[in-house]
C-alpha cells in the first residue's frame, strides 16, 4: 500500500512540473505577443508572472524591455540586474544593467562598473561617460528642483507654459482610470487602439489642463474632431494662435501605428480656441510631430518629429511662416543637435536654444542641453547638468516672464508618472564691486573674509584682482564681510543678507578709503617768555584743549616743533628749544598723555618767522613772534599701519580729509582809524592762520576787508582792498601759495554797526574796521569769488 501511494505522489509531481512548464510557456508566448503589439503594460506583467512561475533568463530579459518602453526605472534597473545574473547573459547585458543602476541613483554601482570596464562605451551605456558623472556629481549648480504641488498630482504632469494674459497650462494624463504603479508616458509615437479609455501605458489619456484665476484646474478643450491626447500648448504672444499636440482617431481596415500631429487654433477674447487648422508636416499614419515651439522674431515653428531622412529616433526641425501662416518645409537642425537617439521639446530663450535628447553625452534618460543659436546656426551642445538633469527624464524647460524656471521629470522625488519642478536656488549669487574714493576700482590683490551666522563660518569668495569679487552665498542668512587693502581702513559690513532676497544676485558696491596718514587735524601754537621754557599761563587753556582732543582720539598723536629767536648761540638757542618741547611734553602728561604719543623736534633759531636774524634789530614784539612752540596733531601717525576704521569716524566721509580736521576759530583783524598795519596781537593770531594752511594742505582761505562809514565810498573802498591785502600779503610772506587765498572788499557797505542810523562809540567804529577771515567750502570753483 505504501508503494502505491509513492507512486501516486511522484505521478503528482511530475504532472505539476509539466503544468508549470507548460503554464510558464504560455505565459512567455502571451507576453510576446503583447510586447509585439505595443501593449507593454500587460507585457511587463506577463513576464512578471512567468518569471514568479520559473526564473529564466528569456522572462527578465522580457520584462525588462516591456518596462523599458514604460521607462520605469526601478522595474527597468530590478529586471537588468536579473538578467546579468544568468549565465546566458552577455557583455551587453552587463552594459543594460549599468544604465538601469544610473537611472536609479545607485552611483557607487554605475562607478565602480564603469571603472572596470576601462572606458567602453557603447551599447546601452554609449552616452554615459564616467568622467562627465564625476565632474556633474561633484559640481552641482547651487539651485535644486522644486516639486509644485499645486499642480502635480499621482497621474503624468508636464508642459509648463502660459498665454500672453498670464494664464498657466500643462498637460496631464488626470482622467478617471485607476492608477497602477508609477510608470513614466512614452514619447514617441501614439497607441493602437485597444478601447477608448486607455491607451498603452494602462492610464487615461492626455489632455491640456488650465489654472484660472482662483488658482483651480480645468481642462483645456480642442475643436479637434476624435481627438484621443492632447498635449504640448504653446501660445504666441503677436497673435492670439495657440498651436498644440493631438492624437487622433484614423480609421482604417488593416492593423496600423497612428502617430501625433500638430495642430493650431486661433484663440477668441476669452482664450477659447474657435477653429483648428493641421501642421502641413503632418501624416499621422507615417511619423510623428509633436511639441511645437514658435520663434516670432525669426518667424520659425521649431517641432520633433521621426519622418525619414533625419539623424535617427525623434529628430529636431523648423518651418518658416509669413504673415497669412504659410509654412515653408521642414528644415532638419543638423548632426550638431540632432543625434540617432530622440531629440525634443525646442525652447529658444535669448540666443540660447535648450531642448531634451537621450542621444548626447547625459545622466540617463532624457536630459536637457542649451546650444547657441547665432545667426541662424547652432554652435555646440552643453548638458546642462545637475540639478536640471538626473538619471531619470528631464524634459520640458520652460522660462517664465517672472525669471522661474520649470522643466518636467520623472525623478525620485516626483509625485507621479512625471511632475513639473520649479527651480529653487540654494544660493544667491553675490557680486561686488571694490572702488577707491574717485570712484576708480582698487586694483591687485584684496583680502576678503566673508562670515556666515551667528557661528561665522567662513566662505570662499574669488576676485579678479581688478576690483571685482564674487561668492555664492546661501538662502535665508546673514553674513559680515571684511575687506583689507594695504594702505586702506578695513571696511566691515555686517547688513549683508539674503533674507526674504526674491532676486537671483544680490550686487554691491564698497568704497576703499585711504588712510590719510599724518593728516594735520588740529595746530596750535603757544609762546614763551625771553630765555624761558616754562608754559606761561596764556598757553595753558591752548594746551588743555590739546590733552582733551588727544584724550578723546586715540587715533591722535601730537607733534611738538620749539623754536627761539635768534638772540644768543645756536648751541644754546637748541638746547632752550628742546627744553620748551619736553615742557610742552610734561605738561601734557599731567592730563594723562602717553610720551608715545608725543614726537618733539626742537630747531633753535633755524626758522625763524620774520627777518630778526643775527644783527638785525627788531622791536620786542618780533622777537617774540619765534619763541613759540608749534602744536600739529596729526591723525594716523604711522605710516604702513593697517589701522581699523576708529567708531569715532564711523558715518563720517573720510575721502574728504577735511572732514576729519577740528574747526578751527578764525581771527578777526581790526584796524586803527585810517589804518591797515598789522599790530602784533594780529601777527600772533596770523601765525596760526599760517600754521595750518602749511600742515593742511587741503585749506583755503577767505579775506574780507571792510572799513566804518566815516569818508567816501571810494576811498573806503580801496581802504578796504588794502586792509584785505596786507593780511594776504602776510601770510604769503610766510609761505603760503596766493593761489590758495581769496580776497574781496566792501569798503563801509557791509558794517557790523550801522552808524549811519544811530550815533555809534568809538568802541563800535572799531568793530567796523575789519578784516574777517574764514576758510571756504572746498570745491573747484572757489576761486571764481575771486572773480
């Protein structure tokens, strides 16, 4: 009995094998048959399942060609790699598997596969290059593409584009059918028809679909009569002509291929097409034509089709048109854009001609290049790179008239079969120009720190040397900058941000000032009794005022020159002068002034200010004029010093020097009764005039005379010309240019005391004997008062 029921369970499982058998075969002949009709959806299952039944190298094989014509890459890169691992496989199944590990990111395979096969290239890995992945992979564009949600949706979304009212199409497969696992829509030819619901790639079919002014989504509807997909919009901006992509129903009585066309209707007020009329390169039964682009300004509809006598697959083309929308023939765009792989989707946008190819050097799939277009012909083809491309297809560029930038893919990160991206940049570009006071740009090398955050990260920046650098600088963030220069202030600007920054590039410009070193911002002088160094008390306020300006800037130091007059020896003449510059010294010190912010000279009798030389007799009052000690402060003492910005000067324009110098009191001179000699008081009050026009060269000066109302008007007049010239003349005397000293004269007309209305003091005709001094405005024309 046990022999029976052995028997029985051997018979059992002979006949299950053959069923499996038997069942795996037919499920391989079913699958065939379907893969040959064009139906790959039901193909790629039909290999599925009989793979599930019995793994064979002829089922993966199969599966991967149904779900390659679908491009669904994980199935594509699932069925190649288990292809290779048959012992039946090939060196160009080996090659299939590679390009299927790209198309889903898996780098370090496609890397390391590439690598040992020492640079083959071809088959299906002909456009994948080892070299060209390293160098997209590791020089990304600072940007990445941005799935729209508004729009997107589990179904195929592609075709960003809008009419000249701002409206936003797209086209989109978002119909009623049930939706099956991802899988991308072909881009090839049409369908054969099966049913009217659905077409090859087991979805519904493709419409044009518009966002209205409320933002909701609406179909786009075609006068085209049995049109099954509809897709590829593209409106004119000179006429209200919208042209399009359709595929129709063609009846006929043998099995055949219909392949899409292009159409184009005019639009009426509301943007509703009223009429249809066919592409004449249409023929819809022998090739395809499909998304057309219209170039007004050179009158040209560029399109993609597969008619004979192009370069192979989907080839790029262009018609002329005139006036009336007569079309001339298709001119084929040559070898430089089109390859034997698919060309499509044209885009012309300032000279540069971008379109998709899967037959130039890429990514994988379809991937988005730019050509020049100059003066008519097409010079060379870029890839345009990460994150415009991936491994997957990318397709559809479109520039809107805000600057965004939209293409079309199925990549990873898509919601559906294919979805619209919008471009986000990851960084702004930042720009800045580096210019001196004149506005000259600084030339040679400059040392930049640019710091992000609160953690002041540092950021590279480049530069030309010719005063121009640049940086990429990352969204929402701010940042300092610090330019240094030899010989000019640091510049720091901590306000430098991208937040809430819409634009791609932010520019500014930075002024380099230079350091005014040993600039005179303040002189003085004090004098001295007869043989004495001691500061008398008339010097004691000056020197006050002195030890505060250099308390209060420490960017300040004061430069002490003593003298004497010539009345003794040189040797003692020195030595008294050097003991009025170290009490000038000491008496500073006592408000807390540091020695190392104090240089003394001491010159003796060496520069006197008048003619009281060895032998020649001079009143005491001359005399007196060289016992003095000259007080120069000076801003930025050492020179080659790389000196900070002081915060006290922050705000302040320092290309303008004067900016920087301590107003200074200037004197009056006033002038005995028909009179215009200079007393002594008033050749002291010069000496400081004098003193600083010679350290601050920048200065000028201004000489009014006047006189009081008693005498004539001409005779006062040129009384008040030569009150003004002797203050001139003085001052000339002691070295200062004419060209830097204005004069002018008013006789009685301008009196500070109108003594002509009321009886005025001798007090008060005084105060009208003048001369004011005063130190103009700075500008070219100054000296036209003169005139």
């Amino acid at each position: 009995m046990k022999k029976i029921f052995t028997l029985i369970a051997v018979l059992a499982l002979s006949a299950t094998f053959s069923w499996n058998a038997y069942s795996q075969k037919g499920l391989l002949r079913y699958a065939d048959h379907k893969l040959e009709q064009g139906n790959y959806l039901e193909a790629g299952q039909g290999f599925e399942k009989a793979y599930s039944r019995k793994p064979t190298y002829q089922a993966a094989v199969g599966a991967a060609e149904a779900y390659s014509k679908l491009r669904d890459y994980q199935k594509i890169y699932q069925w190649r790699k288990n292809a290779a691992s048959f012992d039946e496989a090939d060196a160009d199944d080996v090659l299939f598997y590679i390009a299927g590990a790209n198309q889903v990111g898996n780098l370090e395979e496609v890397k390391s596969a590439l690598d040992s096969l020492r640079g083959r290239q071809s088959g299906p890995i002909e456009h994948l290059q080892l070299d060209s992945l390293r160098h997209w992979y590791t020089h990304p564009s600072n940007a990445e593409m941005v799935n729209v949600p508004a729009i997107n949706t589990a179904s195929s979304e592609f075709g960003m584009t809008k009419d000249n009212r701002g409206n936003t199409y797209f086209s989109s497969d978002r119909g009623t059918a049930a939706l099956p696992i991802k899988r991308a829509i072909r881009i090839d030819k049409g369908h054969k028809y099966y049913n009217r619901k659905a077409d090859f790639t087991g979805r519904d079919f493709l419409g044009i679909y518009k966002v209205n002014s409320e933002g909701a989504v609406e179909e786009y509807v075609s006068p085209v009569p049995d049109v099954f997909h509809l897709a590829d919009p593209f409106f004119m901006e000179s006429k209200p002509v919208v042209f399009y992509t359709v595929t129709r129903a063609i009846k006929k009585s043998k099995n055949y291929d219909v392949y899409p066309e292009v159409y184009f209707s005019q639009l009426d007020d509301a943007g509703k097409m009223t009429d249809y009329t066919a592409f004449p390169v249409n023929s819809a039964t022998d090739y395809g034509v499909i998304s057309p682009f219209v170039d007004e300004q050179a009158k040209r509809v560029y399109f993609s089709s597969n008619m004979e006598g192009g370069q192979g697959g989907y080839d790029l083309y262009y018609v002329s048109y005139d006036e009336d929308m007569k079309f001339g023939d298709p001119v084929n765009l040559g070898a430089v854009v089109n390859t034997p792989g698919n060309e499509r989707d044209p885009y012309l946008n300032e000279n540069k001609f971008y379109f998709s190819s899967d037959g130039h050097i890429g990514l994988g799939g379809l991937d988005m290049f730019v050509s020049h277009l100059e003066n008519g012909d097409f010079r060379g083809v870029k890839n345009l790179g990460i994150p415009y491309n991936s491994p997957q297809d990318d397709f559809g560029l479109y520039f809107s008239g805000e600057g965004d930038v939209y293409l079309a893919s199925n990549r990873p990160e898509s919601r559906g079969l294919d979805d619209i991206f919008l471009m986000a940049e990851l960084y702004k570009r930042f720009q800045a120009r580096v210019q001196g006071c004149d506005g000259e740009l600084i030339d040679g090398q400059l040392e930049i720190l640019l710091m992000e955050g609160k953690d002041r990260v540092n950021r590279e920046t480049s530069q030309d040397g010719k005063g121009f650098f640049s940086a990429e600088l990352a969204p929402d963030a701010d940042f300092e900058v610090v330019i240094r220069k030899s010989g000019y202030f640091a510049l720091k600007d901590n306000q430098l941000t991208t937040r809430n920054l819409l634009a791609e590039e932010l520019s500014k410009t930075y002024q380099l000032v230079r350091i005014p070193y040993q600039t005179a911002v303040y002189v003085d002088l004090v004098y001295y009794n007869l043989d004495e160094s001691a500061i008398r008390e008339d010097a004691e306020g000056i020197l006050a005022k002195v030890a505060e300006l250099l308390k209060s800037y420490s960017f300040i130091d004061i430069s002490i020159r003593s003298h004497t007059d010539a009345r003794a020896s040189n040797a003692y003449n020195e030595a008294l002068s050097e003991r009025r510059a170290n009490a000038v010294r000491d008496y500073l010190g006592q408000f807390g002034v540091a020695r190392s912010r104090v240089r003394s000279e001491w010159f003796g009798e060496e520069q006197l200010v008048n003619d009281c030389g060895d032998g020649v007799p001079c009143p005491e009052p001359e005399h007196q004029l060289n016992r003095r000690s000259e007080l120069i402060l000076l801003a930025f003492p050492e020179k080659d010093r790389a000196y900070d910005m002081p915060p006290e000067l922050e705000g302040i324009d320092l290309c303008d020097i004067s900016n920087i110098q301590v107003p200074m009191d200037m004197p009056t001179v006033y002038f005995g009764f028909d009179r215009a000699d200079l007393k002594p008081e008033d050749k002291q009050a010069l000496q400081r005039v004098a003193l600083m026009l010679e350290n601050m060269l920048t200065q000028r000066l201004a000489i009014k005379g006047h006189t009081d109302n008693r005498g004539g008007d001409n005779y006062n007049q040129k009384l008040s010309e030569k009150r003004a010239l002797v203050v001139k003349k003085y001052l000339e005397g002691r070295g200062i240019a004419s060209d830097r000293i204005v004069y002018e004269f008013f006789g009685k007309s301008k009196p500070i005391n109108d003594c002509d209305a009321l009886p005025c003091t001798s007090e008060m005709h005084r105060i009208n004997r003048r001369t004011e001094l005063s130190l103009p405005e700075l500008n070219s024309n100054w000296m036209k008062d003169k005139e």
